[in-house]
C-alpha cells in the first residue's frame, strides 16, 4: 500500500472513531424528565425580579435526557436551532414553553434547551422539530399539563399551603401511578412548590417512577405541605 492509501486508511479510521463516539455520547442516557415551572415560585426564587409578571400555571422548563446513575447528557452536539422550526412552533411554544425570567427571549430561552438536553436526545428525538414538537405534544394531547392536572383534582393555585400527598396523587392518577419528582425552594420560610417533573423511559413510550428525588437536607425538599 503506498503512502497515498496509507494515509487515506488511517483517515477513513479515524473518521469511523469520531463517528462512534459522538453516536455514543448522544445515546448515554436512560429515562426522560419533562420538567415544568410554576411560574410565581421561579420569579420569587429568582435572585432577579422576573421583567414581567407571572401567570399563575405550569409552564414547560424542558425535556432532558438523563441518567439513573452518573451524570446526565449535556450538550451533545453543536447543532443549533434551525430557524425554519422556530417560525413553524413559535406560536406554540410561546404559551406553552415561555422564558418566565425575560419574555423578550423566548428564542433565547428554546435555543439553550435544545442545545443543553435536545442535542442530547437521539436516537429517541432525532431532530429539533421532533424535539420540540414532542414537548407541545405531551403538554397538549397527552395532557401532561400539570396546572390541569392539579386544576382537575381541586388543587387550586391560590398561594395556601397544600398537603404534598394530594399533590403527588393528582399527577400519579394521570401518569400510571407512577411518581413524580418535585422540586420547592423556601419562600421567607415557606416551602414553595417550584417545579414537577414527569419520568419516562429512554423511548418515551411509558411512564416510570422519577429517580433522585430531592431528600430531606437539600435545598429543593419538599416536606408534608407546600404553598402553591
């Protein structure tokens, strides 16, 4: 083999090396969050007074490949946002997934998700437009939408405390029993509920039971009763 051949072998082997290794990189994860923010709780736990006020709902904080044990995916790829999906979801994603800290970036707010989690979510999302669409699904026709969820039970949000357990059973009674993962921060020493996340498994074909949940000592425990 002359060195012409040599070096187009030791290329194409190279070329194979990377390709494996970036294919597995995007694949190292086992389950899904699909992770949604009461939007006053993140503006009071917010160091930065939210630029808008905030709606009293669920809203979209992301969908994130993940991890039952090791660390979780992050930005796998450096693909970006394709303009072309923007302009077709923009007017969904703009109620569904808003940027509750700056309502002037919402572009900003989806491009950094898809960055971070999407690009991480092959070979069960293999584009942006999956990705995205995806999300408006599970919110709208699947009806993961917890503020309806909890609506549907009587679980009002009107700023009084809420016994965690009713709270859980509402969700698991829309998920297959299975339980959620949810998330409070201390507002002036009033554990407030901040986010709810729903688990499923690497093909988003079933719920599981959220792994990690926060335990008493973290920041983000939430204890019998909560303000929502």
């Amino acid at each position: 083999m002359g060195i012409t051949g040599m070096i187009y072998m030791v290329t194409m082997v190279f070329s194979l090396i990377v390709l494996i290794l970036s294919s597995s990189k995007a694949q190292q994860y086992d389950y899904f969050q699909f992770t949604q923010q009461y939007q006053p709780a993140v503006c009071n736990s917010n160091p930065t007074p939210c630029k808008d006020s905030p709606d009293k709902l669920f809203t979209v904080h992301g969908l994130w490949p993940s991890n039952s044990s090791g660390p979780h995916p992050h930005n796998c790829t450096n693909t970006t946002v394709k303009s072309q999906t923007i302009r077709s979801l923009k007017a969904q994603l703009e109620i569904i997934w808003p940027n509750v800290l700056n309502r002037n970036d919402h572009v900003g707010f989806w491009s950094r998700q898809w960055a971070k989690h999407g690009t991480c979510a092959s070979p069960a999302l293999k584009s942006d437009m999956q990705y995205f669409q995806t999300v408006i699904n599970m919110y709208t026709t699947q009806k993961q939408n917890v503020s309806k969820i909890l609506s549907r039970a009587n679980i009002k949000p009107n700023g009084t405390t809420k016994a965690l357990t009713d709270i859980q059973n509402a969700i698991r009674n829309r998920n297959n029993n299975m339980m959620p993962k949810l998330k409070c921060k201390n507002n002036s020493g009033i554990p407030e509920l901040v986010e709810v996340s729903f688990c499923g498994d690497s093909n988003l074909t079933q719920f599981i039971n959220c792994p990690h949940p926060f335990l008493p000592g973290s920041p983000y425990f939430c204890p019998g009763h909560v303000q929502y």
